[in-house]
C-alpha cells in the first residue's frame, strides 16, 4: 500500500484502506525509519543545548559568602553521630575525618566554582595540650595524632591545610577562625560541652562533674562576642587563621563555683577520672584580632551565664525535644540578644533567613512557632 491508495480521489483519508500495520510496512520498505531514528536524534540534541544553555548558571552575585560553621566538638556526641551517619572514626573503618576532611573539600569546591569567600571556623583544639601560654596564631600544637580526641584535632588541622592550599593554589578567597570554648543560650542540655554540662546539671539538682582535680583552665566567650568576630574576619582583608575567644581565665572549680553563685549556692560537686588526653591550659592571645580586625570580647562570664542559664531554665521546664532535633534546628538559627551584633541591619537579615529555614508548617520546628524574634 502507498499513500496514492491510502488517499481516495478527492484527497481524503480512506478509513477503510487504512491500518496501522499497513503504514508500518510502508516505512520499512521506502526506508523512512532512518529518517525518522536522525530526526529523533537531532531534536533531542537541540533540546539539550537549549536547555542547558537557557539555565541560568550560578553566578557569584547570589552566593559570595561561604560558611564552613558546623561541627560537633565534644566526644561522645561526636562519636555517635559519626556512628549514625556512617562517618565512622579510623578505628572502625578507616573512614573518620569525613565531616572536616570531606566536608571542607566540598565547601571549597564550591567556593571555587561559585567565585565565594570562604570561613573555616576551625578551633582551639588545633593547639592539643599546649606547651606555650597563652597560645598564639603562629603557635604548630602539641596534639596526639592518635589519641581518642584526635579524630577531631587533627581533622580541623587537616581542614586548615586543604583551606590554604586552595588559597595558594587557587587563589581562593579564604578566612580561618580558631574558636575557643563559646556558650550561650539554645547549646544542647546534653553536648558534653562543660558550661553546658555545670548549668543543666544544677538546674537539675545534680552534682556537677569535675573531671581531674578541676585545676585545667578554659577561657568562655558568649556567643555575640564570637558572631561579632566571625562578622569582621569575613568582612575584612586578613586570611587569619585568627584566635576567637575571651582571654579571661578559669579553672574549671572556679567555674563551678561561678555556676553555684549563679545558680544555686548549695549545688555539689562531683569528681571524676580525667579523659585521656585532656588539654591542662587554654587561653587565646587575641592581640592579632585586637590589632588587624579591631576585635574584643565585650561580655564577662558573670554576664554572659544568667541569660545562658535562663534560657536552659526555660526549656527544662517543657518537655525535652531530641537531641537531633535540636542539633538540625541549631544549623539553621542562632538567637542572639540585642547587644550581639552590630550593626543592626546584619542581625535582622540573619533572622530573615533564619526564618526562611524554619518554617511554622513544618510539623519537626516547634521551635519556629514559639520563638519570636525581632
């Protein structure tokens, strides 16, 4: 059958002469199904190059700040999450570091190809047990390469090489901050964290913990004064890496007792066994943040502990959300008080997008139905 056939004289399909099958022969025998298969084939690479090229690419404009923020600093927290997640330490599978290693070279990529500024907020912790009081910037460490807190020292100095070989090599914009112990409200009742663990354990009616004999020394900075920093070392001119923390002082019985006057005089101490491992000192020299990014923290631990310590009040007087929960929402939003930052345009475009993450529809965020902020 041809299309003469197919078509009566007036021009019009013959519905009676015509089949399915008769118009497959006819493509086979006059060899249209090349054509066909080439037409097919050049329509598809049309569509492609149209709609690759109609995407439009990241540009540099909508992405030019990159932060490389989270990451679980104390051990048992940190352990188990790696566990969950299958970021596994190297004593199990010879595949730790995931978070800091792999974490940063994917930050970095990005940062790379999107043309952004990038903050490694790197730690304190890069120092070890140190030798050299207080510590300084260009002070190398005295770290335990294969110590049980080593998964997170040495993954933050890892992160700290790959972050300026890409500086050297790429010419990658980069900032390092070195974070020493920093509290505030909204930190985990349960994160291992020191303060953390004196405050929730006396508003519970619990003896606080003292793991030694209590004279090891932290220094505390509340959370505005380190918001603050990481604001002008990301704003400024200077790579760093940067110390970030209060120089002030404490043993940690001095802190205890900071806690009981602030808490409940009467509250008990319990010591205990020392971790392995356990840095003796810690103190920042912030002269290099003072001098390059006018910088210093501005809220004593005699301030900064009662807004701490109401905030956990608060939330132990209502049912106990999980400790994911709590971690997933802590990524997304940092409640700061009014002194925090400055100036205040920043503060208010945080708390927009902070909003924009936690959405009161989400069954999973409480939290974004009962916090207000201003």
């Amino acid at each position: 059958m041809t299309p003469e056939t197919i078509q009566n004289e007036g021009g019009q399909i013959n519905a009676k002469r015509f089949s399915i099958t008769d118009s497959i022969r006819y493509v086979f025998r006059e060899q249209r199904l090349l054509f066909m298969l080439v037409g097919i084939a050049i329509a598809a690479l049309l569509s492609n190059v149209v709609v690759i090229r109609s995407s439009a690419p990241l540009q540099s404009e909508q992405i030019s700040h990159s932060f490389h923020i989270a990451e679980l600093t104390s051990i048992p927290r940190r352990i188990a999450y790696e566990l969950h997640s299958g970021h596994v330490n190297a004593v199990l599978d010879g595949d730790g570091h995931k978070t800091n290693v792999v974490g940063t070279l994917n930050m970095l990529g990005l940062a790379k190809r999107i043309n952004a500024r990038f903050l490694l907020t790197s730690t304190s912790e890069v120092y070890g047990d140190p030798l050299e009081h207080p510590q300084v910037e260009t002070y190398w460490g005295n770290v335990n390469p294969i110590g049980v807190r080593s998964c997170y020292d040495e993954g933050k100095r890892v992160a700290e090489t790959l972050t300026m070989d890409y500086h050297r090599g790429l010419n990658i914009e980069v900032r390092i901050a070195r974070i020493f112990n920093t509290y505030g409200p909204r930190m985990c009742l349960d994160d291992g964290r020191v303060v953390s663990n004196f405050v929730a354990q006396a508003l519970r009616k619990e003896r606080m913990t003292v793991y030694g004999d209590g004279m090891q020394t932290r220094s505390f900075q509340y959370v505005s004064d380190l918001v603050e920093g990481l604001m002008r070392l990301m704003e400024g001119q200077h790579v760093g890496p940067f110390n970030l923390g209060n120089p002030s002082e404490f043993t940690m019985l001095e802190l205890a007792k900071v806690v009981q006057d602030t808490i409940d005089p009467s509250a008990k101490i319990e010591f205990r066994p020392n971790t392995e491992d356990d840095p003796h000192k810690r103190k920042p020299d912030i002269s290099r943040a003072k001098e390059l990014l006018g910088w210093q923290p501005m809220v004593p631990l005699q301030e900064g502990l009662p807004m701490m310590v109401s905030d956990f009040r608060q939330r132990l007087r209502r049912p106990e959300r999980s400790s994911s929960s709590m971690e997933n929402e802590s990524l997304f939003l940092l409640r700061a008080d009014r002194r925090c930052v400055q100036p205040e345009e920043t503060c208010r475009r945080a708390h927009r997008e902070a909003k924009l993450r936690l959405r009161p529809d989400n069954p999973s965020s409480d939290m974004a139905k009962k916090l207000k902020l201003s």
